[in-house]
C-alpha cells in the first residue's frame, strides 16, 4: 500500500502505512514531493 499524503495547506503529512524506505521516496516524488517537505508530522499506522 502506498503512504497517504495530506497537504494542510501549510504543513504535508505523511502517514506511513508500512511501506519500506525503497518504496516510500520513490512513492512522495512520484506525488511530486521530496522527503523533506514531509517534515511537519509523520503519523505511523498500519492500514490494510
């Protein structure tokens, strides 16, 4: 499952459903996003 990405209009949040690091940079920059503008609150889940 790909991570989930909300853009809060001043901050993006990510929630991280498990994917692994291989998968999850690949994953923001095909969302058009760089790891470090997800840097304001990571949520951790395990969504299925």
């Amino acid at each position: 499952m790909a991570p989930v990405v909300a853009n809060a209009g001043t901050e993006v949040i990510l929630f991280d459903t498990g994917i692994s690091a291989d998968g999850l940079i690949p994953a923001l920059e095909a969302a058009g996003l760089k790891a470090k503008q997800v840097v304001a609150l990571v949520v951790l889940t395990r969504l299925r």
